[in-house]
C-alpha cells in the first residue's frame, strides 16, 4: 500500500516553525536586559571620577570604517532614555546624542578605515578605534566600562558582555559611534549613490549586494570581507537578517553571527 504524502505545512505554520536567525535572537535578548548605572555605581563608589563607556559601531558592515565612541557621564546629571543603540530609532539617537555632547563630562569618537580593517581584520581595528577613542577623551578616565573586549590601555577596566544593553555609559558611547558612523555615510552617499549608503549604512542589504554585483567594489569597501571579496557571486541570504538590517536594528549582529560578513 503506497504511503501518503506528508501533509504540506500552512504558510502561517512554515513561518510559525522557521527557525529564527541568530541575530534576531540576540535582539530578542537584549530588549530583555536592563540599561542602568549599576557598573557606573560600583566605579564611583570605589573613587574612580571619570568612568567611561567604550562601544563601536560598524563591525558587521561590508563598507567604510569601523567607527567607536567613548564617554565620561556626569554622575549629577542623568541622561535619561538611554540604551543600546540598535534599539532606537535614528529620530531618538539623534536627540539622544546631542544631549550626551552637551552633557556628558567627556566623549570621543574614532574611526579606523576599511584598508586597515582589511590589514589587521575587522575585531582588532574595533579594538585600535576603541583605544584611540579613550585617547582622545577629555578629561582623561580612570576607569573603562568597554563592551566585550579587553583595551591595550594601562587605565583599570572592566569588559561587559552585552555591555551596551547593561551601561548607560556604553549605551552612551554607542549612541555616539553610530550616530557618527551614520554620518559618515550619507556623505559617502553623494560619493557612491549606486551603493544606497544613505539607507543601508553599508550593511549587507539586498540592494547593496546587488549594487556590488553590478558595479563592483570601491575602494573604501572591506574586500576581506566575503559578500565583496566573492562580488560576482550571489549570495543566499536569510529573510530574518533582511528585515533586521532595514529596520536599522541589526548593527553589527550580523556581522558577529554570519562568517559571510567577517574578515
């Protein structure tokens, strides 16, 4: 007796079960966690004055730098409203960062270009971005609330995972790199309009994948990275990373879970 075929899944029910793409669960975690001044608290309280948050934006994109941000927080005055920066629109970042510029005791931004990144790859450059940052802050800090990583900086120091979710400051410092980041390429934007940076910010976008297929890559693009490296090529590419880089809220989750977008 031949078997019956299996019964074919709903639309709704295929959606339903598809498994999520890692960055969406990343997302769903850090909309979860609590943005406070927990580790600033802890910093004060042994008598450091000049806590900075460190963060970087641009890790997972495909062109231009990668760009990080640090800031000093007054401890007297509160800003209000911040929190990881892929969590907010682009309307409240601006208004958020214009607030950290003029309220914060301190911030810095830096940025390390794509012909760097391709020499020493893309966590590295974060790194040196980051540590140029801190550098550049004044006054200088006594003590860093970075995001995951560890700085080559002689300053005591605490690596947060998820740290833009869990600090204020580095909620503060992300703010500012994207922001700036964000900057940086709508002015490349009037350079390379075929590319849409404007819009995508030089994330992996469908249409700035099939602006590199057609054009090729320029030479501000992260040619380690493979979507550019393999141009000619077509890439398959999950609809869930899709919606979540044209939302603007992937940043650089993409980049930490697809080897397609590392150097």
């Amino acid at each position: 007796m031949p078997l019956a075929p299996p019964e074919m899944p709903s639309p709704r029910q295929a959606a339903t079960d598809r498994t999520p793409y890692p960055a969406a669960l990343k997302l769903r975690l850090i909309k979860s966690l609590r943005c406070t001044l927990r580790y600033e608290k802890e910093a004060w309280t042994r008598g450091s004055q000049a806590v900075a948050g460190v963060d970087e934006a641009g890790r997972g994109c495909l062109f231009g730098p990668v760009v990080a941000a640090a800031v000093i927080l007054d401890p007297a005055d509160r800003i209000r409203g911040l929190r990881d920066s892929k969590l907010l629109p682009e309307e409240e970042r601006e208004r958020l960062a214009a607030h950290i510029r003029a309220r914060a005791l301190g911030w810095a931004y830096a940025a390390v270009d794509a012909a760097e990144i391709d020499r020493i790859n893309i966590l590295q450059a974060s790194r040196v971005a980051m540590l140029n940052a801190v550098l550049l802050l004044q006054p200088a800090p006594d003590f860093l609330l970075v995001d995951a990583v560890r700085l080559d900086h002689p300053c005591e120091q605490r690596a947060i995972i998820h740290g833009d979710a869990l600090s204020a400051s580095i909620a503060a410092a992300s703010i500012i790199a994207k922001v700036e980041r964000d900057r940086m390429m709508r002015e490349f934007d009037v350079t390379y309009p075929q590319y849409a940076l404007a819009s995508n910010k030089g994330y992996g976008t469908r249409a700035h994948r099939a602006a590199l297929l057609e054009f090729g890559p320029t030479p501000l693009h992260r040619m380690t990275f493979a979507p550019v490296r393999y141009s000619q090529e077509e890439f398959a590419f999950s609809d869930d990373a899709e919606d979540l880089l044209a939302d603007g809220v992937a940043d650089d989750m993409v980049g930490e879970f697809d080897p397609r977008f590392s150097a």
